[in-house]
C-alpha cells in the first residue's frame, strides 16, 4: 500500500498525493524513481510517498552535480581535456585523497553489484547517497586547494585525472538507476555520442584497504573531536593546543602518509599540533579509537 503525504493510504477522493507529474517536473524523474526504487516497496512493504522526501533525494543527488560544475569550471580555466580513454588510475595515484576516493568508489560499485546480482533494488541503492556526500564534502572539499595552485602540475592533474574518474563511472553505475542524469553526465564528461545505457556495466577496480581503514578511521575521530568542541562549547575557529589519535592510523602506514592524515586532522580541529598514538586502556580497546584535545 502506498500511503500519501498525510499518512493515509493514497486516494484520488482524498486528494493526499500531489500529480507524479507534477513531481517530476518540480524535482525531475530521477529524484522519483531513485526514491521509489530505495523503497519498501520493492521488498512488498506500505510505503509513504512524501513530497519532501522526494525533494531530500534531489538535493542529495545536486551534490553530483556541484562535483561536476566545480570540475568543469577548473577544467577549462587550466585546459585540461579528456583523451578518450577510461582507465583506472590507482596504481599511478600518489596523493592519499585520490587514492582514498578511487578506493571507495570501487568499493561502492563492487556494493551495488553484489546487490544487484541478487536483484535487490533497495540495498544495492542504500550506499549511493552516503558516497556522493564522502566524495563532495571530503573529496572535494579537501582537495579544493589542489584545482587553485600551480606549484606542483603533476599533482594538479591528479586530481583533474581522478574526479573525472569518479564522475565518469558515477554515470556508469547510476544509469540504471538515474537513466537521465546518467546520459547527460556522460555526455558531457566524455564527448561521446554513444548512449550510457548501450555501454557494458565496468566492474569495480581494486581498491587499497589500508587507505580505507586508515582515512575512515581519520573521519571517525575528526568528527569525535569536533563534537567535544560542540559539547565543550569552543567553536572550530577557536585554536587549541593540542589533539591526540589514540588507535587511529594503523601501525603499518607509512610515515608520508601518516603525516598526511596528520595534517588532515590539524586542519580540520584546528589544532597546534596532532600526536598519534596507542592506547593499552580498557576504554580505549573497547572503543578501538579515542581523540582527546586539550
């Protein structure tokens, strides 16, 4: 049973639903079909159908969309183009970010895969819209500085190199889902006049889990330290003296990255200076990560 926005099972005499297309047209055909197919529905249970809901899942997915202005604005002022040819690249990557983005969204696209091989709608759509928030408001946020400068090119094009990546086999994994978005973002991103959806689905590439776990367990305690500044009542813009990792970036890291993921933290608590560490307390091991500030 699909139910309307006031709880009740949806009627044309209640008049408790608004036109489907007048939903597409407020928040297009993708934002509905996304919802709908995430729904209970498919796994044959009721379902309220509410307008902003409808509304939540277009923002949501706009993120891709402020990824893409954000690329294409940079991307033409520096000239970079496209050379036709997809290819993974994590084997050349160096910077910590791109490595962590490009694993990650393997690891999404392996997730959606499993998920569909058994056909199950809903699950292999749950993690997309966790991803889209990592890729703008880590990804990219983090990496902003690197599109501005000029010191170090190779870096640059990196990071050129790599949100493209992204974008590109976005478009490929969300063309069953998202079908207009999906062309559009292709189009655009590749120049290629062939539909996405005549293309063969590209299985996910290989992923560096170490990153994952180290730069997961980094946003874990960032965002601890941030909420013992909530609670404390010290504002982010406000400097302390010092933070400390406890059991966050694995023993086996090397030290450029570890340094990396260091400075990642001093920014973002807008700390002094950052030590890692391991922790032995009983506290500790059961929470398996602590950030205490000072």
């Amino acid at each position: 049973m699909v139910a309307g926005n006031d709880g009740k099972k949806m009627s044309k005499s209640l008049g408790n639903f608004t036109d489907p297309n007048e939903l597409m047209d407020k928040f297009s055909a993708d934002s509905l079909r996304f919802l709908m197919l995430s729904s209970p529905l498919l796994n044959g249970e009721d379902f309220a159908l509410h307008d902003k809901d409808v509304g939540d899942v277009a923002h949501k997915l706009s993120m891709i969309w402020n990824m893409y202005d954000f690329f294409t604005m940079y991307a033409e002022v520096d000239g970079w183009e496209f050379n036709g040819e997809l290819t993974d690249p994590l084997s050349d990557l160096t910077n910590p970010l791109d490595i962590w983005i490009v694993s990650r969204l393997h690891q999404l696209v392996a997730e959606v895969e499993r998920h569909m091989d058994t056909y199950n709608i809903p699950d292999a759509l749950s993690p997309i819209l966790p991803f889209l928030d990592d890729a703008t408001n880590w990804y990219v946020r983090r990496s902003r500085r690197r599109f501005w400068k000029s010191e170090d090119d190779g870096d640059k094009n990196d990071a050129y190199r790599t949100l493209h990546y992204v974008l590109v086999r976005l478009s490929y994994m969300l063309a069953p889902f998202t079908p207009f978005l999906a062309e559009e973002l292709y189009h655009n991103l590749t120049g290629d006049d062939e539909s996405i959806h005549l293309k063969d689905w590209l299985p996910a590439g290989e992923i560096d889990s170490s990153m994952l776990r180290d730069m997961n367990a980094l946003r874990a305690a960032v965002n601890d330290g941030l909420s013992k500044r909530a609670a404390e009542g010290i504002k982010v813009r406000q400097p302390l003296a010092s933070a400390k990792l406890i059991n966050t970036i694995s023993q086996d890291t090397s030290e450029e990255v570890a340094q990396f993921l260091i400075d990642i933290a001093r920014d973002e608590l807008n700390v002094k200076s950052v030590e890692i560490a391991t922790d032995s307390e009983s506290e500790v091991r059961r929470r398996n990560r602590a950030l205490f500030m000072t």
